[in-house]
C-alpha cells in the first residue's frame, strides 16, 4: 500500500469559490455561458456524456433493471412529505459510476455492484474503453455497490490503475467489526500493490480534489473536477432529498452529519454552478445547474 498524501488543494478549492462568487457583471455572465454544460449526448443504452465547460464525463448506468429506492429506506421522512411528493411506489434512482478522461488519464469513479448483470464493462466498451485502460480509479466509499466491480472472483478487474481511498475511510473499515469489513478488506489486499491513501484537501492526478463528504459513512469523498462534482451517495432518493435535504436514507452511517453535509454541498454546487454527478441519482445520473 502507498501511503502518500498528494499535494493540498484545499486553497485552490476556497479560492476557486471566492473568485467565482466575487466577479460580477459581464465578466460573470461570459463566465456563466462558457461553463454551461452542453446536452447530454447518448453513446449507448445506459451512457451518457456531457460537457461541463472543460471537462467531459461519462455516465455508465450499472444497473440492468429500473432501479426505485423503497419508501421505507427513508424511515426518519414523514407520511406526509412522500404524499405530497408522490413517492409512496419509490425514490427513482440508479447504481451509477463515472468516467473522465484527460490528456494522459482515464479516471473511473467507483465501479457498482459487480453483479452478473452489471453493464459497467459493456458501457465502457461502447466509450472504446475496456477496464485495462483505466489508470486512476477514486473511490467515494467502500460500500458493496461502489467497490464490487474491482474483482471478478478472485481477479484484479482493472489491473492498471492506481486506486485512491481516503484514509479515513480505509482506516474505518479496517477497523470495523466481522463481516461487515469483510468485502472491503478483501478487495483493499488485492490491489494492495497500487492502493494510495488521501486526506481530505488533497489534489489528486488529473487535478481532481477530495472534498469531505462524510456522514454516509466516516471517510464518504466527493471529487470536483473543474465545473463537475461527483458526489458518491450524498443522496439516495434525490426527488426527496433535494427538497429536503434533512431527511437520510437508513444506509447512512451518522444521520446528523450526513444531513450536514447534504447541506453543505448543495448550496457549494449550487453558488458555484456545478454539474453534480450522483452514484444513485436517477439515470442519466447528472443534477445539471438550475
């Protein structure tokens, strides 16, 4: 395991949201129009690609079949705010992963579920990628759904990159008890020869900066890239969430920070006009700028 902390980005990610809501006037505006996210164009049934002023991300749904997060997920939300909503069949969600590609890096953001009938491999195929090309590999969380396309049996699935965890998210699952570290602590051994370990602030290869997402679990990361912030499991059912942002799924480990954080990021995504791609937002998995 490489146990290296990148160089901090925490003063660019600050300043970038000081200078973004300090201009003003034309300037803003000409700002505004060369950041606004082109239309998502389709490259195969359960991909997507869009571009967010400089950079260009993919989505590649993992799930084969519709996906409805259950109402009784969300046990802390009233009867009365999924009535009103309409929700009472579900939440419409999705098991999503990311792909960007730079001049020299092709960076995947997390891998699904790993299922018999997972589409990741096939959704990269149809970008002209397969998993061998793939050389940074940033994970949000350890969850089952995020980590287990990272082996196929007992085989490394993407045998050339480089995997990036915060370390307090590794360090938690490390220490976690029986079973519930099992998955985790498997994969982590296995790509133990390429595993880096971050802090939050940290600038990542490709210019990606780890922002503190935690709350769904201790060491839950979102990533901004440019005008993009991929935001791992900050919601879960977005039609709920978005309004109501202080109501969590039952998956998130500490309720009270992880509603903080939903927060925090929404009003950071909305200020500075970013495209948010979610793992569990519904397909295609991107909350453009309002």
């Amino acid at each position: 395991m490489k146990n290296n902390y990148l160089k901090k980005g925490a003063g660019l990610l600050l300043a970038s949201a000081f200078l973004l809501s300090a201009c003003g006037g034309n300037a803003q505006k000409k700002q505004e129009n060369e950041t606004q996210p082109a239309p998502v164009t389709a490259a195969a049934s359960g991909v997507q690609t869009l571009q967010a002023g400089n950079v260009t991300i993919t989505w590649i749904q993992d799930n084969a079949e519709d996906k409805l997060m259950p109402r009784s997920l969300f046990s802390d939300a009233p009867d009365s705010i999924i009535n009103q909503l309409s929700l009472q069949a579900g939440i419409p969600s999705s098991v999503s992963t990311f792909v960007i590609k730079t001049d020299s890096l092709r960076i995947l953001f997390d891998t699904g579920l790993g299922a018999p009938d997972s589409r990741l491999a096939e959704g990269l195929e149809s970008t002209g990628m397969t998993p061998n090309d793939i050389d940074c590999l940033y994970l949000t969380h350890l969850h089952g759904d995020h980590i287990g396309g990272m082996l196929k049996g007992d085989s490394i699935v993407f045998p050339n990159a480089e995997v990036y965890v915060s370390k307090t998210e590794y360090d938690a699952w490390m220490n976690m008890p029986g079973q519930q570290k099992a998955q985790a602590m498997r994969t982590m051994e296995k790509y133990k020869n390429h595993l880096h370990l971050f802090e939050f602030g940290d600038t990542l290869p490709g210019n990606v900066i780890a922002i503190d997402a935690t709350g769904h679990t201790p060491g839950h990361t979102a990533f901004q890239v440019g005008k993009v912030l991929v935001a791992g499991d900050l919601m879960h059912g977005a039609a709920l969430q978005k309004p109501h942002p202080e109501y969590c799924a039952n998956y998130d480990m500490d309720k009270k920070k992880a509603a903080e954080t939903r927060v925090r990021i929404l009003n950071y995504v909305q200020e500075n006009k970013l495209v948010m791609a979610g793992m569990h937002l519904p397909a295609p998995a991107f909350l453009q700028p309002e």
